[in-house]
C-alpha cells in the first residue's frame, strides 16, 4: 500500500478554475525549458551546472551541508524508511497481514485498498486498520534524522508515500510534510463528506465497529480515513505544493522508495539541473537513460555510473544505517541518539494507555449491548404498570408509582444497576413530599 501507481490530482471543479489554468500553462512553459535545458546538457550544448559537491559520495554531501550553501533540503521517503519500525509491507502477501483477512475470501489482497471494493465491503480494511494504527509503531532514527533536518532550519519539505504518519509521530511539524498516499489523521463521510477526526475512527476501530456518519440523513453512510485507495486520486495538498517546492529545492534526499511508483517517483526529475540527489536504498534504482531522446521520453534518472555524472550519489544500506552514518558525520550522531532515546520511551508510556482504552471500549460495548436489554425490559415493566394503573389524580399516583416501581424493575436489572435504581427512589420521594 506504501507504495502504488496513482493518476495525478484532479483539482476541484469549481475551485479557482482560473489560478488553476495560469498554472498549468506556467508549468508547461517550465517544463518545456526543463527539457530543452537537459537535451542541451546531455549533447554538450551547454556548460554542465555548477558542480556542488566536492565529491560524489555521502562525504560530498554532507560538506555541502556544512558549508551552508544548501537550506531547502527535501526529503523523500517510501516504506524502506519504516520496514524497521516493523510495518509490514503491504504488497508481500507472506507478512502475516494479510492472512488474518482471508476470512474475508478478498479477491487479491490490495482489494484492501480497493476504493470500488471498500464500497461493497469495508471491514478488512477496518480490521487492517485496527492492526496498523498509528500508535502501535515507533519512528525510526530515519524519521528523527528528518526532524533533525527540519528543527536545524535545513528541511524545506518532506514527501512520504507512507500512510502510517511516523513523521509526525517523530515529531515533523504538519507544514513540513507532504503525505502523498494521505493518512488516518482524518476522514470522511464517503457520502456527504463531513469530517471526522482521527479520534473519532480510532474510537470505532478499536471497539471493532465499522465507523459511520452520524449526520441526520446521512446515518449508516461509511467514513473512510482519508487514506488515497488504488483508484483515488492524490491528495489536494501534494499537487499545490510539489511545483514550487522541488523548483526551490537545494539537495534531493531520497530514501527507502523503489522509485516504480508514479507520479511519485518522477518528483527526482522536477528538481533544477544543478541540484545534487543523494539516494539511499537497499537496491540501486532509479537509474535513468543516457540517450538524450530516450530522456525525453521517459524523463531522466539518476546517472550514478554516468561519466558525465556531477549530483547524484547513492548509498547502499539500510535508511536507518544511512542516516545514523550522515548524522555522526555531521555531528549530530548524539543529539539524534538522545531524540529516538527519549522519544521512544515516551510512546511506550502512550501506548499502554491506548492498549487499556481499547480494553474499556470493548468492555463498554458489551456493557451497552447488556444494557440496551435492561432498557426493553424496563420499557415492558413500565407499560405493564401504566396498563395497570386506573385513572387517578396524577400528583398522588407519582408517590406509590416510583415506590412500587423499584423493587418491581430491580428484578430484571442487575445488581449493580439495581442498588442504583433503589436508592434513588427514596430521594424522590422525599422532595415531593417536602413539597406537598
Ligand atoms: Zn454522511
């Protein structure tokens, strides 16, 4: 689910169609520069952009970083960033995930993900959900090491494709991040599209209710978190933001993404041509073609191995590993350590709250379905009494009415509710009396 091909965002009908035109065209304009630009590179009409790392290594980088010249870093991160936090990968069907939803006979297992499947059938996903909440994970010192950037005024932004918001777990202010894939930090009504909070969901998640809208009317329609389904577009934010934030960007960062995942993978090619790309992975991807007219067509990649390669680094490893090595090299390695350090212990203490709310959300659901057959059996008694009753002054009736009524419901209510209902008759009592 981390990672999936989206089309790119529609913008709303009748939201400033115009400010929407002028941009199109202004990015068109842009993008046919762009192009023009690289095929002059790439056949050497042009000077080649000024080289800004000393060397083509994680070294280079991080001089580059200390020199002071590079301000508006963007990150980019896919699930690699958080496989350690011990988030399955949705896409591998052996995680165990998704064997807990075969009761549910689904299809393929991304029908989870399946807007047009979630319409007829919404409880694997909640049911998912519930396993995956956030809450239940950690950051990672990958997910510090973003924050890191961001509180030493060196991150511009942050684009994730991951959905479990260990970002902002870790700490990463809203207006630095980009969630592209969305999050559970809200939801809506898939009919009248009222807003729900995340609490909200999580309150119906836990007690394993299928979350529904509660506008008058509106009552039984599903609420979705506002997640981005195979078959939905991405979300209003990321197509506002991506333009300007990658043409001010001063050094790409690019970790734990297999960059196969449009459009997401092609932000690497919207930065300008001199802008330096460090990517981090497992895997060395993302390599692009050297032929000019393959370029393009199919947009450029990283040129690693390139000759004429002068800004793009790759770092074998894990995120983590990557970003531990980047902060010792530029100092921070003890400041970073203390922030997962002491961060982590505080969530520790957060979720055994979670964990015992969830306990007493499922117990209340069975004290209310208890109750709700004290509630008929009460309603019984009362009509029995009133049937029962003949036609008297109202004012005398009241007193033996609540007197005789106790010990008569008592018998169906448990004892606890019982206790309750016997002792307030007497009060009652007594303040009618005074007043007669
Ligand atoms: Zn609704």
């Amino acid at each position: 689910m981390a990672e999936k091909s989206e089309k790119e965002p529609v913008p709303e009908e009748e939201e400033a169609k115009k400010p929407v035109k002028e941009e199109s065209e202004k990015e068109v304009a842009e993008r046919r520069e762009w192009l023009m630009d690289m095929m002059k590179l790439s056949l050497g009409f042009a000077p080649t952009p000024e080289k800004l790392l000393d060397t083509l290594d994680m070294d280079g980088v991080v001089n580059y970083i200390k020199s002071g010249k590079c301000k508006k870093i963007i990150t980019m991160a896919g699930a690699g960033i958080s496989t350690s936090a011990g988030i399955p990968d949705f896409r591998s069907p052996n995680t165990g995930l998704y064997d807990n939803l075969q009761k549910y006979n689904l299809p393929h297992p991304q029908a989870v993900f399946d807007i047009g499947y979630f319409w007829k059938n919404p409880e694997p996903f909640f049911l998912l959900a519930k396993e995956l909440w956030p809450g239940v994970f950690k950051p990672t010192p990958c997910h510090y090491f973003i924050k890191l950037l961001a509180d030493k005024g060196l991150l511009h932004r942050h684009y994730t494709q991951n959905i479990d918001t260990l970002e902002s777990r870790a700490g990463l202010e809203a207006d630095k991040l980009v969630e592209a894939h969305g999050s559970f930090r809200t939801a809506h009504c898939l009919i009248c599209e009222k807003e729900y909070s995340q609490d909200f969901i999580e309150e119906k998640v836990f007690a394993g209710e299928i979350p529904r809208c509660n506008e008058p009317g509106c009552e039984d329609n599903i609420v979705k978190p506002d997640i981005v389904f195979f078959g939905e577009s991405l979300p209003k934010r990321f197509g506002e933001l991506v333009h300007d934030d990658f043409k001010e960007c001063d050094l790409l960062l690019i970790m734990g993404t297999s960059l196969v995942v449009q459009p997401f993978a092609s932000l690497m090619n919207r930065t300008q041509h001199h802008c330096p790309r460090m990517y981090i992975n497992l895997e060395k991807t993302g390599s692009g073609p050297s032929n000019p007219i393959s370029m393009l067509m199919f947009g450029g990649g990283f040129k690693f191995d390139d000759e004429d390669n002068y800004r793009d680094v790759f770092w074998q490893g894990t995120c983590d590993d990557g970003c531990l090595l980047m902060a010792e090299k530029l100092g921070w390695k003890e400041e970073l350590q203390e922030i997962v350090k002491t961060d982590h212990a505080k969530i520790d203490e957060n979720a055994k709250a979670l964990k015992a709310r969830s306990k007493s959300l499922e117990s209340d659901k069975e004290e209310k379905q208890e109750e709700k057959g004290e509630v008929v059996s009460k309603v019984v008694e009362t009509k029995k009494s009133t049937l029962g009753k003949s036609e008297s002054d109202t004012e005398k009736s009241n007193i033996p009415k609540s007197k005789t009524n106790a010990p008569k419901s008592s018998v169906t209510k448990s004892s606890s509710t019982a206790s309750r209902a016997t002792s307030k008759s007497p009060s009652s009592s007594k303040t009618k009396l005074k007043k007669s």
